[in-house]
C-alpha cells in the first residue's frame, strides 16, 4: 500500500485527489489530511477515510475537529499550526505528497515533503513562484520525485519524452504552448472591468476552482505564475514560453519540437485527470473522468493574449525576467490584492495595480545563497507594502 499525505484536503484539488484515491482503495492508503479552518469537512473525510493523522491549521479548528471526531474508535492524532503539517509532510509512512495547499502558506510543507525525498504532487505553484530555487535544489540533493498537477504543467510532461529530466533543449523541445482560458472577461471591453464583482469573476467558464484561484484566472495571474513555475519544472526561461489564449480548455498545454512536431494532451478540464496521472506514473489509471468527445467539442479556438486586458500577465512575465525577490514580490503582493477585491475593498483592475506598485516599491534582490526566512522575509515585507497601497486605493 502506497501511503499519501494530502496537504490541503478540503481545497477542490485536495476533494479531487481523495476521490481518486478512493477508487484505487486497493492501491493507496490515506496517512493524513490537512485543513486550514473548516473542520467540519475535514471531520467527514476522516471519517471516510481513516487517517492516522489529521492537521488544522487554525487551533480553534482542531479543538472543534477533535470534539467532531471525538466517538470514532481510533481517531487520527490531531495537529496544528505549521509545525503541524511539515511534520505530516514528511511521514516516513507517506510516500507521496500531494502540495494543494493555495498560496505562499503551502511553502514550508512543500518543501518539508521534498527534503524527505517524497514523491510531491505539486498543486502550489506558488512554492516554486515564491522558492523556485531552494525547491529544486531540496528535490535534488534528497532524490524526491517532482509531479507537476497544473494541468497545464501535467500537459506539458506528458507531452515530453519519458527520459527528459531537465533542460527542453537536450530533449529537441524549441518552446512551450501554455494555454489559458482566458477567464470570464476575455472577451469584455476593458473600460466595464471597473464594474466587475467578485461572484463575477469566480464563476470562471469551464473549470471549478476556489475563490482565489479563480480571480486569478479573471486576471490571468494565474497564467503569469505558471510561466515562472514552468521555467523552474522544465529549466526553460520566458523566451521559449508562449501563452495561448483557449477558450474551450481542451487542450491543456502544448510543447513545440525543432523539428516541426507539436504534441498536445486533450481532455475534458477534469483536475482528476493530472491527479490520476501523477498518482499512477509511469503507468495510468481510471480518474472517473468523463471521456472526451471530440463531436461534441466540435471546435477549438486560439487567441493571443491581450495585455491591456490583462496587465497581470505582463507584470508575471516582467518579474520572470528579472528573476532573483521579483516573483516573491509579485506572489505576495497578488495574494493581498486579491483578498481585498474578494472583501470588495478595491475595484477589480485594483489588483493589478497594486501588484504593480509592490513591484516599484520593493526593488528585486539576489536569492543566491539565501534560504527559506530570507526569502519569508521578502514575502512579508511585501505583504505589508500590498496592504498599504490597498488602504490608499479602498473604494
């Protein structure tokens, strides 16, 4: 039995990674789970799937957690805080580690599974954003297996030969496609995003994703960190990226060889597809996800993104380049901003600005040599720096 720790059990991929894993009862076992507050449903997975740990976050949560689960017969030992799920993250009994914890708060026990050497089914994107370097070096030295679960970085290895480890150009690979949906505003005038609220921009056209993800996509940063994810997984830099606009989402990402060939990997945007591959590789498995069929797709179209309607693309991109603090500021400063859009303190394109004015604010610094508080550091002084340019721009 292969033990899996899911970090961020409560998210949409944390829910879609235990249905998986419940339909190969037979092949996994679930050796702990972890929330950040909502102990009620971390309660009913436990219940369902029987953990030896669980982890809340919230000390309040995992009191209520405990009262919850307090009739079993052998309940999970209850942790918390941080401490909690890097202890959880690196289980000798867990083997692999699914990393679906949302945002910088995903670093510590992302890195914690790879320095244990674990197979780490990276869902944060945010950790290679934030810590690309220190990641890749802990999946190094430890010989921890990294699985990309974006589908569109699940995409793309697919889409490469199985011997290439790292470094597109040894593979004959000339540039990545990355496609994104382009959101719900592809297609608004860009003088109505003033007017755009938040249950607009969370109810994305074709994927089912948590608040913050999806306000991601309606700005496209979310596009943006995973161009800076991209260049870390596949030792690429932004020259050899090209984001394609897709609204349909079938085709998930796309890798261009120098001789010509384009491969691309389609399915129904299903996050189980990714989840199942990474859970079986090298081999597959049933995911429960609904074949695709191409009549009824019917067609598929590509636009060039418009970076006037999407000026978080362009600020990704632009710190991808300049490297070193920049995608840490960036990450940070997109986490606030996006908080305060979903409080309803600033306007929508408020978000882009204040990633903006972050970025001025706090020049980009080296991160050769540095570590982990370093580079925490960063993220909280531009944190604060977010938070004020959102108290100047309330509505």
């Amino acid at each position: 039995m292969i033990g899996v720790t899911v970090l961020g059990a409560t998210g949409s991929i944390g829910i879609s990674t235990l249905d998986v894993l419940a339909r190969h009862a037979e092949r996994f076992r679930v050796v702990a789970l972890t929330a950040n507050r909502d102990a009620e449903r971390l309660a009913e997975q436990c219940r369902q799937h029987r953990p030896d740990f669980a982890v809340m976050v919230e000390p309040d949560a995992a009191a209520r957690l405990r009262e919850l689960l307090a009739d079993l017969p052998k309940p999970p030992e209850i942790l918390t805080g941080v401490e909690g799920l890097e202890q959880v993250a690196a289980l000798p009994e867990a083997d692999y580690v699914m990393a679906a914890i949302v945002g910088a708060a995903g670093l510590r026990p992302t890195l914690a599974a790879a320095q244990a050497g674990k197979r780490v089914l990276l869902a944060n994107k945010e950790s290679l954003v934030v810590a690309g370097a220190l990641l890749m070096r802990a999946v190094a030295d430890s010989g921890a297996e990294l699985l990309p679960i974006d589908s569109e970085h699940n995409a793309i290895f697919q889409c490469l030969p199985t011997h290439f480890s790292r470094g597109l150009a040894e593979v004959g690979v000339e540039r990545i496609l990355l496609t994104a949906s382009g959101g719900p505003f592809r297609d608004w005038p860009v003088e109505r995003l003033a007017s755009v609220t938040p249950e607009q921009a969370c109810a994305h056209p074709t994927w089912a994703m948590g608040r913050k993800i999806s306000v991601d996509s309606a700005t496209m940063m979310n596009k943006g960190l995973e161009v800076i994810e991209a260049c870390w997984l596949f030792g690429t830099d932004t020259d050899h990226i090209q984001v394609v606009v897709h609204p349909q989402s079938v085709i998930h990402s796309l890798v261009q060889y120098q001789d010509g060939s384009v491969l691309a990997q389609l399915g129904n945007p299903d996050m189980r597809t990714p989840i199942a591959h990474a859970l079986a590789w090298p081999g597959r498995f049933g995911s429960g996800v609904t074949p695709l069929d191409l009549f009824a797709v019917a067609r598929l179209d590509f636009q060039e993104p418009d970076l006037n309607r999407f000026p978080c693309l362009a600020l990704a991109f632009q710190s991808a380049q300049q490297g070193g603090t920049a995608p840490a500021i960036l990450n940070a400063a997109n986490e606030i901003a996006v908080d305060a859009f979903l409080a309803r303190r600033i306007d929508f394109p408020g978000i882009a600005a204040i990633v903006a004015g972050t970025l001025d604010e706090l020049p980009e610094e080296s991160v050769e040599g540095q570590g982990l508080e370093f580079l925490l550091d960063v993220d909280r002084r531009a944190r604060e720096c977010a938070e004020r340019l959102a108290r100047r721009r309330a509505i």
